[in-house]
C-alpha cells in the first residue's frame, strides 16, 4: 500500500475507532496493522492522534551539511599527512592533528568547528574524489615476480624457526609519491633467529612485500 494509501485508509477508520468499545478497538487495531503493516505502537499513534487532515503531512528531510572547500582540503592534507586512515580512525585522530593543521592552514575556529563536525560517512564521501586520485599514483618500480618462488623454498605458514639462514630480504623504492626520475634503492635482510626474534618483519619501507627464503 503506498503513502498516500495509508493515509486515506486512516481518515476512514479514525472515526470508526474513536466511537469503538474497547473490545472492537482492539479487532480494528489489529486490522489497521495488518492492512498498513505499520508498527503497534505507530499505530496506536496515529488511531489516539486527532483526527487527519485532507493531505498526509510531507516528511522533512535535515538540511545537508555545507562543508567549504576550504574544510575539506584541510581535511584532505590531514589525512595524507597521517598516513591515510580509514574514515572511523581519521575522525577519532582529528582532535590530535589539528594542532599541526594551525600552524599550516591559519585555522579559524569556524574552520576547526567544521572540521570537528565531520562524520565518518560524510568524510569518505568528501574523500573519494583525493582516494580515486591516490590509486592512481606510482609509488615504486618493484614488481612481483615468479622466477624465484621455483628456486628458492619459500615458507608463509609460521616462522618458529630456532637456527639462523632464515632471512627476509626487501627492496624498498625511495621515490616518495613519484616514481619518475632516480632515487634511492634500499635492499633490506634479516635474518628471522637473529634479527627478529623481537619483532619478525612483515614489510619494511613502502616498496615490494618482503620476500623470505632459506638460504
């Protein structure tokens, strides 16, 4: 049954259910939520209400949020600056990074009131447009490859080893956002018995995954 339905089948009954015994209330309640499928309490709302007017009451939607483009580029350079957070965790980390944020963007209190008012939906849709940009950038020059997993054994389940020549070895890219030009390769082993029995590597730096293998 469609909204305006509803609402026409509820001026015809109101009355009824007014001038109804008790026990002819309750036959016409039942049958207002079976035709309506509206809630019992919804119903019982709207059948003790006053009486409906000749049109149902149109629904007001909240007024949207107006966020300057100001805001959000300040939103942009926070979250690139913490390393691109998820929406939740960016918002819990904004108190902490809006005094970072005042020494490079003069922020105003309205702008930190914006800032503060951001939700986490309302932060992954003023971000899909910079996250569409980031996917499309370059971060390095390394590239997966199959030759060696057939002459190297490799082991990806646990690394409870207890003698040394387990080693992670991974090149790292030093190109920042760019990876046009040259820069700076930095090739990375450890030996997992020697070197990580603290912490056992899992990725070092932003370039290749590691690549671990018995020596």
């Amino acid at each position: 049954m469609s909204r305006q339905g509803r609402w026409e089948y509820l001026k015809a009954i109101h009355p009824r259910y007014r001038q109804a015994s008790r026990a002819e209330k309750q036959r016409i309640l039942d049958e207002f939520c079976h035709v309506t499928r509206y809630h019992r309490k919804s119903a019982l709302r709207l059948l003790n209400g006053p009486p409906p007017g000749r049109q149902p009451p149109r629904r007001r939607r909240p007024p949207a949020c107006q966020y300057s483009t100001r805001v959000i580029q300040v939103l942009a350079a926070i979250w690139a600056a913490a390393g691109y957070p998820w929406s939740v965790r960016l918002k819990a980390l904004l108190p902490l990074w809006l005094p970072w944020a005042r020494t490079r963007f003069r922020l105003t209190p309205a702008l930190e009131a914006q800032l503060l008012a951001f939700s986490s939906r309302q932060m992954d849709r003023r971000l899909r447009p910079y996250k569409g940009q980031l996917k499309n950038r370059l971060y390095g020059r390394t590239k997966p490859g199959t030759l060696l997993k057939h002459h190297i054994p490799l082991r990806t389940d646990r690394w409870d080893v207890t003698v040394p020549r387990f080693t992670e070895i991974d090149l790292v890219a030093h190109s920042g956002e760019c990876g046009e030009g040259e820069f700076v390769h930095s090739l990375n082993q450890t030996d997992i018995h020697i070197d990580g029995r603290a912490v056992p590597l899992r990725k070092v730096g932003g370039g290749s995954g590691g690549l671990r293998h018995a020596l």
